[in-house]
C-alpha cells in the first residue's frame, strides 16, 4: 500500500518506519529542508532506540522516503497519516495551526480519494474541522476559473478516520510493532465503512495472532488518547503525593508500590514515585483536556488537582536540599545526572531537571551536568531558559562522564534514571565526592547503600 505521513517528527516518523518495514511504500513531508536533508542522508534529529536502524533500512530498500514537496506526497498515499505537532497555546488549548494547514494541502493537492487519518493527539471535533478545512480547498478549486485543468477535484471523496497513537518515547518501535491495541475512529455512512476496511487491511499484520482492532467514533477516539494519558498522569502524581506522606510517617513508598500493584486491579504501572512527569505529552494533554472541560462548562477537578500536584513535586527535592544546606548555596557545587525527562530519549520538553538545575542556579550554587544522550538539546533548553540570566548560566557546566560531574561536588542529585546510572562504583563514587551525600530524584537506589556511609536522600523512603 502507498502510505504519506505529514510530518517528520517522533510520531512521524516512527509511523514512516514501522508502516515501512511491513512491505508498504512511505513518503514522509516536512517543511524543513535542513530535517530532511538530514533523514534522506540517513541522519535522524530525535533519540528513540532502535528507531535509526528500522529507518536505514527501509530506506535502503526504498520502502521509505523523505521530501518537502507537499503536492507529490498528497498524491502518492492512498492513505495520510497526519502527525504533525500540537502544541499548547497559551490558554492551554491545543494549537492546531499545523493539523489544520496539513488538512488545507491534502485538499490543494488530491487528485483521487483518500483515506486521510489524524495521529496528532488532538481535542474532541478536531475531525470535523479537519473535514472541513479540506473540503473548503476542494470547493475552491471547483469554483476556479481554471476547473476544467483541475477537473478532479469536481468528484473527489475523502474520509476522515482518528487513530491515536499510543507510543511511549524510548519504547516506540516496539509499542508500534506490537501494539496492545489499535484505537480507530471513523465517521458514520459508506465513507467510514471504506474507510475502516482500508485501514483495517492496512494494520492487518500487526492483527495476526488477535484482533487488536478497536472500533468506536471519531469523537471517542479523540477523546480515548487524552483519557489515557490523564489517566497515567493521575498515577503518578497520586503516587507522589503518598511518597511525600509516607516520608513524614515513615513508610517506604517503594513497599507500598509493590504492595498495591500486587492487586490486579491496580497494577505495577506508572506507580514510581519522583520529580514527576515531563516530556510531550502528559503536561500538554491533561492541561488541553482541562481547557476543554472549561470550554463546556465544566471543571476536571481531579485532573486540575493532578497538574497541581506535579507542578509541586518538581520542588521536593531542592526542598530537600535547602533542608540539608540552607537557602543559601553560593560556593557548594552538585553534580546532576541525567537531563532528559526520562530515560531512552533526548527529550527536555517539561523537563524536571529544568526546574531542579534553575533551583540550584538561582540559589548561588554551580552546577555540573552529565547525560548520556541528551546533552546536546539539554544544553539547548537551559540556554532558553537562562537566556536572560546570565550570571546564573555562568554557573552551569557539562561533563562527558557521570564521575567527572561527580568529582569535587558537594552533593550527587540524580534526576534521570538512565541504566547506566544504576549500578556504578560507589567506592570511587565516595571518594570523588566531598561528602558522601546522594539527592536521588528518581529512586534508583536501595537505601543500603546507607550502610556503605552514604546520607542517602531519596523520594518516600
């Protein structure tokens, strides 16, 4: 099946990749030529395991392609794939510039019927609008004075399908390969009874052992993708909010997870107690659902409480850190380990070592940084932020090596739970330190390792 993805980013392009290696023919648009020049050359702009090899691959086999021409990619799909960004607007709405300019070139530009499906994570209605936008194009071309030339657009059917993705970053080959489910939204009447037996054949492959397909309005499968990741938000913040309780009253949360997930019901997922969620996707799509809520009246109070409590748990551990230094850090130095806002990607999006690392700047403290992927954009997003704070940034350095951080610092302050950060050698860790002291952010640590002299400092334990 030919296959266009409007969009080169990390759901653009894992869709590009995995679409492709199932034997289907992928052209991926984006309107930035440097990206593209950068993919066709067989580079790749984001971090996500596995996903550079799938892509090379396919491209030497010709199955995958990338271009900035917007006309040849409409036409050669029989299905689009729009994933194009959809950032938060400052009203915490979803800005849909570029969903809605995706949906104004498929209808300039399509020459036969289509089967167009959004990727995007986008608001309930986001469909219809789409619909719209496309439709308004290929009535403009058959108002033309030149229609006669463009006689295709006089007939032209399309259908407009939801298919949320559902992929975590540094795991989103895998969860695309093998899906736990296949959310699929498409529109009453024969446009939507085509349109789910092409994407029905189209994901047949990855339904061979079950029927992973599930099928439901357009409405329900925008509504699904932000119901989901509420819903993981939610946990984690519950989570955090007991790991801070059970501090006081001494518990250790990490008992309490396994204690609780242990019940079917409940489950092991997403119940880590930290700094709290990051990235993409999280922060943006429980404030987009709480703006939509507002937009109809209605107040998400528990999802209101959930952003609250995570905007908090970003604090916790400078708190700890003041407790154990006083407000005043001028002349102490941390080592931080890990940037990203999880392990397995380069992200800094809603980063929480943002939040951390600025804490620690503005306090008078220095700072030596060290991860292992993200440096490059790490360095990028603390420049923005810092940008108008000069004398902060002068106090923000890199290491190359998570014991080079670790050498002449005063505290270790542990902010991602990369692997490789896991188990290191914490007799050289101790003597690099000035004080044996450990701010872990992400519980990585067993709190024995008290026993080997270290003040361990995690969250809930």
């Amino acid at each position: 099946m030919k296959i266009s993805v409007l969009g080169a980013g990390y759901v653009g392009l894992t869709t590009s990749s995995c679409l492709a290696e199932i034997g289907n023919e992928v052209l991926c648009f984006d309107i930035d030529e440097s990206k593209t020049e950068l993919l066709r050359a067989g580079g790749i702009p984001i971090h996500e395991d596995g996903l550079p090899q799938l892509m090379a691959r396919n491209v030497r086999a010709g199955r995958l392609d990338f271009t900035t021409d917007a006309a040849r990619t409409v036409q050669h799909g029989e299905v689009i794939f729009i994933a194009t960004g959809t950032p938060a607007g400052e009203d915490g709405s979803a800005d849909l510039q570029y969903v809605l300019a995706a949906g104004s070139s498929i209808g300039r530009h399509m020459r036969e019927p289509k089967v167009v499906v959004m990727k995007s994570t986008v608001p309930v209605g986001t469909a219809s609008r789409l619909r719209a936008v496309i439709e308004e194009e290929l009535s403009r071309r058959r108002s033309s004075a030149n229609h006669e030339a463009d006689s295709g657009s006089t007939s032209l059917s399309f259908a407009v399908v939801s298919n949320p993705e559902f992929l975590k970053q540094g795991a989103a080959v895998a969860d695309f390969m093998q899906p736990d489910r296949i959310v699929l939204g498409s529109e009453p009447g024969e446009s939507g009874r085509w349109a789910r037996e092409v994407i029905t054949r189209l994901y047949a492959p990855f339904n061979r052992q079950r029927d992973r397909m599930v099928h439901m309005s357009v409405e329900s499968a925008e509504f699904t993708k932000y119901a989901a990741n509420a819903m993981l938000a939610t946990r984690i913040s519950f989570m955090n909010e007991l790991a801070n309780l059970a501090e006081k009253v001494g518990a250790d949360i990490e008992q309490v997870r396994c204690g609780i997930g242990s019940d079917p019901r409940i489950g092991y997922g997403f119940l880590h107690a930290g700094l709290g969620y990051g990235g993409s996707c999280f922060p943006k799509d429980v404030q987009a659902l709480v703006h939509t809520a507002a937009t109809h009246g209605q107040r998400l109070q528990v999802l209101e409480a959930v952003r609250a409590a995570n905007d908090a748990q970003r604090q916790v551990l400078i708190e700890k850190i003041v407790r154990r230094f006083g407000e005043d850090l001028r002349g102490r130095r941390f080592a931080v380990w890990g940037l990203a806002f999880k392990p397995g990607t380069d992200d800094m999006r809603d980063a929480p070592s943002r939040v951390v690392v600025k804490g620690l700047l503005a306090r008078g403290a220095e700072v030596v940084a060290h991860d292992p992927v993200a440096a490059s954009e790490a360095r990028k997003a603390l420049a923005s932020d810092l940008r108008a704070l000069p004398d902060l940034a002068r106090r923000l350095d890199y290491a190359d090596e998570a014991m080079q951080a670790a050498n002449g610092a005063d505290a270790l302050v542990i902010l991602t739970d990369w692997k490789t950060f896991k188990n290191p050698d914490f007799s050289t860790l101790k003597t690099l330190l000035r004080q044996p002291l450990i701010f872990d952010g992400r519980n990585l640590y067993n709190p024995e390792i008290r026993l080997q002299g270290f003040d361990y400092q995690a969250i809930g334990r």
